[in-house]
C-alpha cells in the first residue's frame, strides 16, 4: 500500500565558500552545473526540480485520502478467484473503499492487481486501512490474509465565532479562523450558509474602483499559526422579520463552509456543524428605534421613529408616557393611549424631542404601561445623539 500524494519541491543544501578559500571557486562551480538549482540563484535551498514524497506524511481534517494497492503473485503458481478489500476503520465506523467487488479470475506468477481508493476525511483521530485479500491456491486450498496501516488525521483549522445581536434584528457573525498546520494556506473561499430565516450579507470585501476586492488583499495565503478574521450580517428575511415572536427565539444562524490548497494544489474542504446564537431576550415589549438623527442643534426640535413590539402572548393595552431629563424634552402629550397591540405586532410612533445641552446625550425617558396588567415597562439610553451649536453646525 503506498499513499498517493502530491510531490514537493526538491530541496538541497548549498555548500559554499569565498575565493581566497583552499577550494577557491571549486563549490560554486558545482552549484552552478548541478541541474536541481535555480539558474542565477545556487544559493537558495529550494530547487525547481520535484521529488517523490519520501514518507506518509500528515493527512487532515477534510482532506482527500488517496492510496494506490497492489497485490502482487511471489509464487511459482497461478492462483484464482483473487478478492481484494479495502475498508477504513474510524472510531465511529467501517467504511468500504473497494472500487470493485468482483473477485478476480487468476492471477499468474509475478503478476499483480493494482486498485486506487479516494476518501474524503470526515473524523479526527486514529484511522486504520484493512486490507483483505482472500484466494483459492491450485489444489483448491482457500487462503485468507490482511494487512493493516494506522494513520492519524489532524485538525487543520481551528475555528472560533463570535455572535452580535442588533437592535434591529440583525445578527453579526465574527469568525477567527487560525492555520494550525505546519504549512501555509491558500484560502480559496470562506462563506456562510444562512438557516432558512435569513439573508447574509458578506463583509469582507471593499469596493476599489468599482470592482469588489478582499480585505485580505488579492492573494490570500494563511501562514501557519496565522488567525483571520472574517465578518457576516445576518438580516431576517422580510416574511420572517415581521413575526417577532418567531425571529426572537431563532438561535440557529447556519454554517460556515472553507475551502483551502495547500503546497502543489491539495484540495481541502471543512464544513461546520449549525452554528447557534443566544437568543437575546426582548421582554414582553420590544422598543427599537428605526430612524434618528446623527447630528442635531441645540434646542432645536427633531425627529424619531420608534418600533413597538409585542413580544408577549397576550393582547396589550399601552399608554405611552414621556418623562424629561436634564438634557431632554420630549415635545408633545404624555400619558396617551397608544391602543391595543395583538401579539407579535408592531406600531410605529413619531416623536419630537429637542436637547438643551451640548455634546453627545443620550435618549431615555419613555415609559409604557400596559393598563391590562397595570405593568410599566421603562426605556432609558434608547440611542444616542450629537447635540451641536447651530452656529458651528452652519459654519
């Protein structure tokens, strides 16, 4: 059994010295006539020449498994109905990776039958090639033997996810993925599979005269022991985004899939489980704002719009109360019915409101009660905004 991988660079050790040395030129010479150099640079240790990998080496997480079997005839005599089996032995499975079934008619002396298996690594840990041949002699004797060969399949990536939940029902995702292998990466795609409730958005591109470029640059290798960070915007889908009952309670967001080459163009390809979120919890009303103003003057009205929500299994009855601060004034009635709020339903309310004092103040001071349960539910630090002299804001 011999494994079936790519093949890597010659590589040698330069061997030189100076002129006024006892070899003289003798060992640059030799560098420059050896046909596994670099012409112009003898010096460098890899060559451009390749070579035939000269043991096992690492197989990872992802990777395609391939091994090339031979089953060769030492004797004198012609054997028959020869059947060659290869399964793979996991800590959770056997696997059959014969490409054929079908037993062999003979075999004659010196003679061989040769099979390749491919099998994409799908576990960490120990795996064990068995390799059964089983045949029938000239006297009709049934003789049975296998083999077997132990390798460990390792972890390539380690990846870690961060979860930011906004106030407008928007999920960021933060994925840090760290190159543990002992070799550099090409990353040739990182995406992420959005559940069925959302739409994503990929973050990891700018846009550099008219045309996308990533914000990793045009060649995106990972070096080992090198982290990247990529980010994703997760916005429900609009027949989704309007139940707020359901979107609430959704902690699965969907699955990253990367796909990587390594050295001369190894494929590899991780998928990972359903990544989940904690839900955040709204209470059993939601307020959110959906406009407001960056900027505003100094005892100037402006304008808001909030979000409503009724986040609770029952029907509300809201009034709406506004209570001022030391910097706001909140300008129109307070106390007044809002009316009633069926489940998972939401009103949008304009509101005036205007700041006496500079620099950057925070909105708070809205209070709702429902007059069912006669339960006041209070929003402080809703937003915040910059509250500008009109004269600088004009100049």
């Amino acid at each position: 059994v011999m494994r079936l991988t790519k093949p890597t660079l010659f590589t040698n050790i330069p061997v030189t010295c100076e002129e006024r040395d006892l070899p003289g030129n003798l060992f640059n010479q030799l560098m420059k006539d050896d046909p596994s150099t670099v012409k112009g640079a003898e010096t460098l240790m890899l060559g451009e020449m390749l070579t035939l990998p000269q043991n096992f080496g690492n197989i990872f997480l992802g990777e395609t498994f391939s091994s090339y079997i031979s089953v060769h005839n030492d004797s004198n005599q012609v054997v028959k109905d020869i059947l060659v089996k290869a399964d793979l032995q996991t800590s959770s499975q056997r696997l059959n990776l014969s490409a054929s079934s079908a037993a062999v008619a003979e075999l004659k002396p010196d003679c061989c039958i040769d099979d390749v298996i491919h099998h994409e690594v799908k576990e960490i840990g120990t795996h064990i090639l068995v390799c059964a041949v089983s045949y029938t002699t000239q006297t009709g004797e049934k003789m049975y033997f296998r083999k077997f060969f132990k390798f460990q399949v390792l972890k390539p990536l380690d990846v870690k996810t961060k979860f930011y939940n906004a106030e407008t029902d928007e999920v960021f995702l933060e994925a840090q993925i760290q190159n543990i292998t002992t070799s550099p990466m090409f990353m040739e795609k990182v995406s992420l599979e959005p559940s069925m409730m959302y739409n994503v958005a990929e973050l990891n591109t700018v846009d550099i005269a008219g045309e996308s470029e990533s914000t990793f640059g045009a060649r995106t290798y990972l070096q080992p022991m090198d982290t990247r960070q990529y980010l994703y915007c997760l916005k429900p889908k609009q027949e989704f985004a309007e139940k707020a009952g359901v979107i609430k309670g959704v902690t699965v967001i969907g699955k990253l899939d990367i796909v990587w080459k390594t050295n001369l163009g190894e494929r590899g390809r991780l998928q990972t489980s359903q990544l989940q979120r904690m839900a955040p919890g709204y209470g059993d009303v939601r307020l959110s704002l959906e406009t407001i103003p960056d900027t505003v003057n100094l005892e100037e009205p402006f304008d808001i719009t909030c979000k409503i929500t009724n986040c609770s299994e029952r029907t509300m009855d809201l009034v709406l109360e506004m209570c001022n601060t030391n910097s706001i004034h909140w300008c129109g009635v307070s106390g007044r019915q809002l009316g009633k709020l069926h489940p998972s339903s939401s009103l949008y309310l304009a509101l005036t409101l205007l700041s006496s004092v500079q620099g950057l103040q925070s909105v708070s001071g809205l209070r709702l009660t429902d007059t069912f349960l006669k339960r006041t539910y209070e929003y402080d630090d809703i937003a915040q905004v910059c509250v500008v002299s009109s004269e600088i804001k004009q100049s």
